[in-house]
C-alpha cells in the first residue's frame, strides 16, 4: 500500500510537472500510460525489484524523450534503485542507475543548442549524485539489516548457551548431591537397618518377641532406604532433559522394583510430540510416580496416557487410603505445575473421589510461545 500511494504521488508530480514546465511536451494518452505504468510497477518494487526497476527505468527515460521532464524523471526510478540495493541487487541497481543517467544524458546533449551544455551538466552532476547516493543508501540499509539480524541470532546463541550451562551445572550439582547422600545417608541407614534387624533376629532365637520399638526401627529404616534409593535414582538420571515417554517402560520398571505395583493404560494413536511436550509428560508421570512411592504406603498406581485431538493427556492415580486433609503442595508439585502451564496447558492434583490421589495433566500439541 505505501509503494502504490508513492507511485500515485510521483505520477501526479511527472504529469503536473509536464502540463508546467514550459520546455515540456503536449501529455497525450502515451504519457498518462507511462505514468500509470511507473506507478504500478512502484507498487509491486518490494516484491518484484529487479522487474520493477527494469519497467519504471524504461518507461520514465520514454517519459522524458515524451515530454522533456527533466530530473523529475528520475524521481521514480531512484526509488526503485534503492529498493533494489535494500534488496541484494546491487549490481542490477548499478546498471540501472548507469542506463538512466546514459540515456538522460544522451537525450539532453542530442536537444541541446545554444547556451544549454551547461545546463545539462548542471543536470547530470545533480542526477549523479543523486543515483550514488540511492545507490549506497541501499547497501548500508541491506548491511544494516544484515547486521540487527546477526545481533538477534547471537542474542538467541548467547541465550541457548547460557540455558545449556545451566542446565550442565544443575545436571553436575544433582549428580554431585546424589553422591553425598550415597556416601553418607545411605550408609548410615543400612547401618542403622543391618543392626536392626540383627538384634531382632537375636531376639527371636533366644525365644524372646522383639521390643515394638526394635520393629518400628526396622521397619522405619527399610522404608527410609526405600525412598532414599528412589530419590537417588531421579537424581542419578543424567539425561533429564531427553527423557521422554519413550522411556516410560524403564521408567515403571524402576517403580515396580520399589513395591510399587504400577499398571498404563494408552490410548489414542501415539504420535511424535515436541521435545518440550514429550519430556513434560513423562516428567509429569514420574513425579507422579515418586509421589506415590513415598506416600502412598502399599498403595497401587495406574499410569494413562491418552493421545487426543489437539492434546495429549496425562494421569497418575493411586489407589491408597482416602486422603481427608487438605494436600500443600511440595516442592515436586509445584515444579510440575510450572513446567506443565509454562507449555500453555493445565495440570490438576489432589485426592481422588474412591480414596488415594490423582494428578492429571493436559498438555497441547503445539508449545505455547
């Protein structure tokens, strides 16, 4: 729209500049097609450069042989060069510049007489500078272009390399608490359950029942390795940010290998998802999964994934005892809440109506941006 309303305003400017000048020619239906064709050639410059320049190029130096314009001839054909230099063209924009000026000139010195050659070099120094400077206008708006392009795309780099370290720094802090506890909680607890369950052993064979409290410690203690060996086992995962339900097979494995009888259910037709999708659901299910390992008791979990329309979603249900208190959610439920809402979809956690807890998740296809 801005191309056409200037190629309306030049052509209105070359025929009111050659109804008044008074060396110009008669403006016949010849010119007003000319003018008409310059402005609809200016209308398409932006697409169509190259061609553009070419027509408004040929039809303004008709134009002036027409009519005797003068430099406003030129007008339209300066706008077009500078397109055509913004645009890549450069040498097509030089050649232009050098078959206007060639022909101008040309044309004024074979209608020259009398006291006119200074006149036309007047002219021509004028034009000149003007073509030189469309000319370079052009390449320093393409390289200026060119150059708030390459800012973005290492404003972007820097951006992605930043995420990349501190992902590797947190991957190498995880693996680094995950050895601390190893090498320190978790000998202390087998140390604490070794003993245990020696002096319960003892206990019965000299005859004698065990103390309560002996057992609960016994019993505390294997659950404590229980969970330990769990937490371990989400820290120890150092290709988190790959992890997709893909893995979710080894995934319920591991839960199983904890007591944690779990079942899946998926239906829909399975699809690729976007990396930030596929690892929000299965980090949704693991979370889940955790949950229920160290709250749930002896409780069961079903594991469904649900492929629909425009969403895939997501649910982990325990079936443990009914849960009457109101849930605050921890740590691990608030970081699933923002991965799955950071996505632009919705996740919901809390007990569930036939006792136990529920969370779901609805995640769409496409990432919100």
């Amino acid at each position: 729209m801005p191309f056409a309303i200037g190629g309306l305003v030049i052509a209105a400017v070359l025929l009111g500049n050659a109804f008044l000048v008074p060396e110009a020619g008669d403006v016949g239906l010849l010119e007003v097609a000319l003018a008409l064709v310059t402005a609809a050639a200016l209308a398409v410059c932006r697409k169509y450069p190259v061609v553009a320049m070419a027509v408004v190029t040929a039809a303004m130096l008709a134009f002036h042989v027409r009519v005797h314009a003068g430099v406003s001839a030129s007008f339209a054909v300066l706008g077009t060069v500078y397109v055509a230099g913004w645009a890549g063209y450069r040498i097509s924009a030089a050649l232009a510049s050098v078959v206007f000026l060639t022909g101008f000139l040309a044309y004024d010195i074979s209608t020259s007489s009398g006291g006119l050659p200074q006149q036309v070099g007047e002219r021509t120094s004028l034009l000149l500078g003007w073509f030189v400077a469309a000319n370079i206008a052009g390449l320093i708006a393409r390289q200026r272009q060119a150059y708030l392009a390459q800012v973005e795309q290492r404003a972007l780099e820097a951006e992605r390399t930043r995420e990349e370290m501190a992902l590797r720094r947190a991957g190498e802090e995880r693996l680094r608490i995950a050895r601390d506890l190893h090498d320190s909680l978790t000998h202390s607890i087998s140390v604490i359950k070794v003993q245990a369950g020696i002096a319960v052993h003892l206990a019965r064979k000299h005859g004698e029942e065990p103390p309560p409290a002996l057992l609960a410690i016994q019993e505390a203690s294997a659950d404590a390795m229980r969970e330990l060996r769990a937490t371990l086992g989400v820290l120890r995962t150092s290709d988190m940010d790959s992890a997709g339900l893909d893995r979710l097979p080894e995934l319920l494995e591991r839960t199983r290998s904890l007591g944690v009888p779990v079942t899946v259910e998926i239906s829909g037709e399975p699809r690729t998802l976007p990396a930030e999708i596929d690892q929000a659901a299965y980090r949704v299910v693991q979370e889940g999964l955790t949950n229920v390992a160290k709250h749930a008791g002896s409780a069961a979990a079903s594991v469904a994934v649900s492929y629909q329309g425009a969403e895939v979603v997501v649910s982990v249900i325990d079936d443990g005892p009914l849960v009457e208190q109101p849930v605050t959610p921890g740590v691990g439920l608030r970081g699933m809440r923002e991965r799955v809402t950071g996505l632009g979809g919705t996740l919901s956690a809390g007990p569930a109506g036939s006792g136990g807890f529920a969370v779901l998740a609805r995640l769409p296809l496409s990432v919100a941006s």
